[in-house]
C-alpha cells in the first residue's frame, strides 16, 4: 500500500425528503446570499427548483439564479457564473442537478475568488487554493463530483475537455435524495452506472501491491452496481435499487476506493476525446472504451484481471489457463453493458475511424502519455481505439 | 435503505514515516498548547513520543504531558487532563496511543471546554456540543476511535462501562502508519483483529432492507481481515498485512459501513460487562461473547446469516436448509477466532457463571435491554450470556 492523506469531508444528508434541508445547510455552512446553478427544464419542471427556493427564502437566504447547464458544461456557462458571483458578492454556490451541474459549480466557486482565468485550473493544472463555499442537490447517480473534488469543464474554443481535482471546491454538503432519480430515463440511469464502474476501474487496475481492504471496497461496489442497476432500469421507482446506486456513485469517486493505491485513468483520459468530438454521453463513451482498453493491458497483468473475473463476475477460475478467467471477465462486462442498453463500438455511437488521428492530437496537447497500470503513448492509443471500432 | 447523516471529516495522514507530519498537522487544525496524552512505556520506549515532542518543538508549538492511560481508560484519569487543560489554557489534544487513550483524549477534549462534570456525556447521554480540536497519532489496529466520533470510559467507581459517540470529538486528523504497529503482541493484534470485525458485525446484522452496497463494505472489511490477520500474527513486520488492517480498522468504524441501517450493539453492551467486571481485554470479550450472541439471535433471520456464511466465509449455500448454512458460517467465526489464539468462552477469560446476575444488573442501571436487530430483554442476556459458558 502507498503512503496517502485523505479527507472527504463532505456532509451527505441522505434520503427521502432530505431536500428540505438545503435552508438549514446553506446557514450552517455560512451561506447568506446563493447563486443556484442547474441544468435544463427537469428541476424545474420536477418543481424541485421551485420547492429550494422555497426553503431557503424561509431561511431568510436571498439567492440569485443560473440556468443552462448541458451534459459536457462549457466554459462559457462558467465565465458568466463567475461573473454574476463576483457582480452580486454571491457567498455560497448552490448546484442543483448531476454531475455536470455540479462540476460547472465547482468552476464557478473556484473562479469567483481567483484573480485569473478560472481555465488555469483545467488547462494549466494550477492548484485550487481557495473557493466559494458549494452545496449539491444531487438529481442524477453517475459522475459522484457531489463527493469529489473533480470537476471536468469543456472548452468550446477547440472542444477541449479538462479536468482539475483539488480538494478545495469539494461541497460543503451534499443532499441525496433517491427519489429525485427517478425521472432519470433508462438510458441516462445506465450511462450513470456504466461511470461509476469506469470510476472503481480507474482504481482497481492498478500495480501497487498489498491493497486488499481497497480491492474489496472496489468489488463491493461493482457488485452492488450489478445487482442494482438491472433493477432500477427494469423498475424506475425501486426506491432500494436508486438508493444503493446513488451511494454507490459517491463512494465510487470520492477515493475511499482509491486510497493508497496507484491508479490508471487512460481510458478517462482516451473517453474524453470520443464526448469532446461527438458530444454523447460521458458514461455511453465509457461503455465504447472501457472494454477496448480492458483487452490491449489485460496481458499486463492477468492475475488482476482473473480476480476480477473470479470475485466481480462470479467467472470460474482457470488455474491451468487464468488469462481464460481474465477473458471471460472482461466478456462478462461487455455482457452486462449490452444488456444495459449501452453502446460498445465506436460504429454504436457515430463515432469514425478516420477521426481517431485527431482525438490523439487532442489528448497530446496535453500530455505524451496517458495512464498509469499501462502507460500508453500514442501508438497505444490509437490501438485501443481501434479495439473499440 | 433508511435516510442518513454522514460526515467523516478527519484529514487521514496514512503511511510510513507519517508521524513527521504531527507538528504541520496541530498547526493546521489551530493548536500552539498541546496536551499529549498518551498511555504506558511503549510510546517511551519506542521513541515516538520523543520524536512527536521534536516535531512539535520545531514547529514552536507548546506542550505539557499526560501519560498513564490503561486499557478500559478510567474516569480519575480523564478528570486529572480536563483539570490540566483549563489549568494550563491547553487548545489542543493530541492523543498517541491505541482506542483508550483516544477515547480518553476525546473525554478530555470534551471535558475542558464543558462546564458541568464530563461524565454527564457517558452516563446521561448528554450531547457534546463543543470540544477542543484533537488529534490522533495511531499505535494499534482496533477500536477505530481515530476517525469514529465514539468513546468509552470507565468510572471506577462501580465499575460502570459507558459510552459516548456524538460528531463533535471526531479526530481533526489522525495519523496511521502501519509500522507503529509492528510492536503489537500477537495477542493484542488478534485483539484488535475481533474488535474492528465486532465493529462490522454490529452493523452486518440489521434488519433494514435494501442495504447491498453497506453489506458489501461490511463484507469487504471482514475478508480482509480473514486474508491479513494471519499474515501479520505471523509476521508482525508485513508492512502489507498492517497497513491493510490499519486502514479497515478505520473504515470499520468511522460508520461508511453503517450508514442507512438499522445496527445491532447488543453484543458491545454485554462485552462491556465483561471487560469490565474483569478487566480482560474488550477484543477477548467480544470473542467470546459474539459467537453466542450470533447462535442466540440466528433464527430470527437465517437468510442474512445464510449470506454471512457464503460471502464471508466462503461456506457452500444449502438451498434446502439455509439453517445449515448459517450455523457452518458461525462455526467457521469461532474456528477463525481459535487460530488467531483468542479465548471464545467465559473459561478461556476467567469469568464466571455466578458473575452473569450482576453483569445483567449493571446493564439494567443504563437501559432496561439492549440490541436491535433483536432486542434481548434480561432474560435473553442471561442467555446469550450462558451460550457463552
């Protein structure tokens, strides 16, 4: 095991109604003027909006609103909220909605007490010293930034996906509530599950040794995500089904999986690109490239990649032969995507060949090589991508 | 899955050479006066308290010392320290030690900001609503107190075990290094080893539905002890085998394998009698009250105990007689608990049968039963107790 810190320190408020709190948790965690930051028409609609404003117009909390957020958020959106805060001396940054809401916020928060460009954090790696204070209403069980400090922002000059991870613009609070998942459509739900288990892959495909207790919490999640998921596809509102996930999602990324142990996000990294150029979802490019990536560094590693099969698939293990079992596990999850409704194949989502050139050039704009179990360089790259064709 | 609160906030500062850091760590979280608290001559005698002294001090930061806390930590001593903090306008408390001189530590802390008698927090209930900031320096896998908000301290006078678990004494930071533990007797490790499985015990069996992904942690953190307690009793010196406990000793208890679940704590209660009328170590105790308590209450929910067997102890599931089962899966607890040499009936620890009426008094003082997953009213202790013979 690595020598590591850690500190979530997040306050989850889990369950039904917990919603309601959002007054109360804004108070306590100093907040006296809101800027409310979401997405589209479904918190509206849901009348979720509606019912945040309530609480915390009850609470004597007066607040300012910024809608528009889209799935991949944009550094414009961010530029405006940045603004707005500083304009209207915004105190706290209220996000309602998944994980790109969520993300946008973070940027926002970071950027509103940053005498740069808030885009030094994505584009440069420049730390996050300090921020606004956040708060999530989480409405979408997938990217687990209601937990984390990650925050991946799009920017549109040149379709640049980046990505910045400090610990200060993690949420002072996070609100759970399950039921809020429940207009989540089949396919969202399942792009969600498919990030979630990209996120323990990311973490459990690693070369540090002696990590049982981190392999296991790993395991545990990708377990129940197999268990759970089928069911609350099949049965939106299994309240059971949207709980486990929902947690799932956050213990999946804030790093208590992750802990003490090295870890890969080449395939992260590889995804980015595919939603960057095609602009589908985070979790259905995941689907594309996760097994892809699976198959070209199984090899590195069998005995991981069988132990995987034998205690995540319930795969028999082949002593005589274990990169069978590792085949067969990595089979089983491909499985298990399809039977989830998830694309597998770049030709799934409308993405071409001929553009995987140009998503390596992107990617190399930023680093020569990505990934850590396997470190890949752009010969690598293009082979996985045209393991996922 | 029930709705829930949950906040761990320590900043864990886990890995070799990790102690270095106290002296930046106290200065992070506010302290310049320190109370080191910490127990006998091992701390001594290994050099970690000088070498936490030399931190400080080049860190100028003040300190004064209470040293002398025993396992089953006493109320005498945990006045004496909130005595010396108002006294000595202490601002900090860092304990250096295992579970009692933590748990003694979070009573001083809460202690020398409270008007009243610190007691009052163990024997009435009372809610801790401040403390000063505290710190931990970690020497032995067990009690979890590093990064769990819970405390237990005797009162010498009647011998009156209690406990106290309020969010206000949680540890600011903790620091873990696994080769601090290096020094831990085969006994005590074994100790350690059925307290922090104890600790997952008393949330695995729940009578909540709908709790995969909370089962699965559970289940997490008792295969690996099952996998890395053998391997440290036989080599105290596995850096793998320790740091691996050290980290589930934590996650064990600080409640991320609680969370949305109803938790049992009956056992706990009847152990405390136990250690406390005879003054054996609280993992000996557990051992050789857990496997009663299990084949006492396994009827009222064979599936979860069938579930246990399977997914824990790698027992074969019978269909036809899940009964079966569940009693192989206890038996093969009380095996375990045998190879890692610890005591599992009253004998083995000197207790007697005579003693179980004033256990069961001493209980009546504080609650008039215990348990939730099932309550067990005086007559099923004396029991549960008996099973134990």
């Amino acid at each position: 095991m690595n020598n590591f810190d850690f500190c979530s320190s997040t306050y989850f408020a889990f369950g039904k109604g917990k919603e309601k709190e959002v007054g109360k948790l804004v108070k306590k965690f100093g907040g006296s003027k809101v800027l409310i930051h979401y997405g589209g028409g479904s918190v509206v609609r849901s009348g979720l909006l509606d019912k945040v404003k309530t609480e915390l117009t009850n609470m004597n909390i007066s607040f300012i609103e910024l809608g528009g957020v889209k799935p991949n958020p944009i550094l414009g959106l961010v530029y405006e909220g940045v603004e707005l805060c500083k304009k209207e001396n915004v105190d706290f940054v209220l996000a309602v909605g998944g994980g790109s809401v969520i993300d946008s916020a973070k940027a926002i928060a970071a950027g509103a007490v940053y005498d740069g460009d808030v885009w030094d954090f994505y584009d440069k790696g420049k730390e996050v010293e300090k921020s606004l204070p956040l708060g999530t209403i989480l409405t979408i069980a997938a990217a687990g930034s209601e937990g984390s400090g990650g925050s991946v922002i799009t920017n549109e000059n040149g379709m640049l996906k980046r990505s910045s991870c400090y610990d200060v613009p993690v949420a002072k609070f996070s609100i759970m509530n399950p039921e809020l998942t429940y207009t989540v459509s089949k396919y969202q739900t399942a792009c969600g599950a498919v990030d979630i288990m990209a996120h323990v892959f990311e973490r459990y495909f690693t070369n540090t040794e002696d990590v049982e207790i981190t392999d296991r919490f790993c395991e545990a999640v990708l377990l129940t995500m197999i268990k759970e998921v089928p069911v609350a596809i099949e049965n939106p509102e299994d309240y059971g089904a949207r709980s486990n996930i929902m947690w799932a999602g956050m213990v999946a990324h804030n790093n208590i999986c992750g802990v003490g142990r090295g870890q890969d996000w080449a395939s992260h990294r590889l995804e980015h690109e595919l939603s960057g150029m095609y602009d589908v979802a985070h979790g259905a490019g995941l689907a594309v490239m996760f097994p892809a990536w699976m198959k070209y560094v199984m090899n590195h590693d069998v005995n991981r990649f069988a132990q995987f099969a034998v205690r995540v698939w319930g795969c028999k293990m082949n002593e005589e032969n274990p990169e069978e079992t590792a085949k067969e596990g990595i089979a089983k999850y491909e499985m298990f995507l399809k039977s989830i409704g998830m694309p597998t194949r770049f030709k799934d989502i409308d993405a071409k060949e001929e553009d995987i050139p140009a998503m390596i050039q992107k990617i190399l704009l930023y680093c020569s090589s990505v990934g850590n179990f396997v470190k890949l360089e752009p010969e690598d790259m293009e082979k996985v991508y045209k393991l996922a064709l």
